[in-house]
C-alpha cells in the first residue's frame, strides 16, 4: 500500500495539513481500522512527526547547531602531531 509523498518532499503547509488530517483519523482509524490500517497509520503519522520535529522543534535545531559548533571546535584543535614544532628536532631549536 502507498503510504503517500515522503515526508521530506512535502511542503511545510502540505506536511502540517497531512498531520492534521491523519490526527483527526486517528480515534476512528484505531477503534473500528483492520491491523493494517492501524499499521499504515502509525506508521505513517511517525514519519511526519519525525520530519516535523526536524523541520521545527527549537532544541532539534539547537542540538544541530551545538553539533556543529563542537564539529567546528574539534577541526579547530590541534591533532596529536600536528602542534607547532612538531617533527623539529632540539637541535633545530637551539640553532636559533
């Protein structure tokens, strides 16, 4: 069975409106829907909540940007070996 456009693909407005629809459903699906009926729908209403979430929750963004940053903090340190100095020998340094 289809399971419709992919969430990712949906427009913001489509993705809402498709959520809102699959809320309303979900008593009648879940009280008088066969297994696979209840089985699409969660299904379903997992992948736009979960695209949701990514699009709009504030702390998924955050948790995204501090995932960045600390990216960014790590490529800015220096690596074992790769320090100032490093491979010089002593003798290079005290020719100075």
């Amino acid at each position: 069975m289809s399971m419709g456009v992919p969430a990712r693909s949906l427009s913001d407005d489509d993705l809402r409106r498709e959520l809102a629809q699959l809320k309303m459903k979900q008593a009648e699906i879940m009280a008088t829907g066969t297994t696979d009926q209840k089985a699409n729908h969660t299904k379903r209403t997992a992948e736009l909540e979960e695209e949701f979430l990514n699009r709009f929750s504030p702390e998924r963004q955050e948790m995204a940007e501090q995932s960045t940053a600390a990216t960014d903090r790590r490529d800015e340190e220096p690596q074992p070996g790769s320090f100032p100095g490093a491979g010089e020998s002593a003798a290079d340094d005290s020719s100075s």
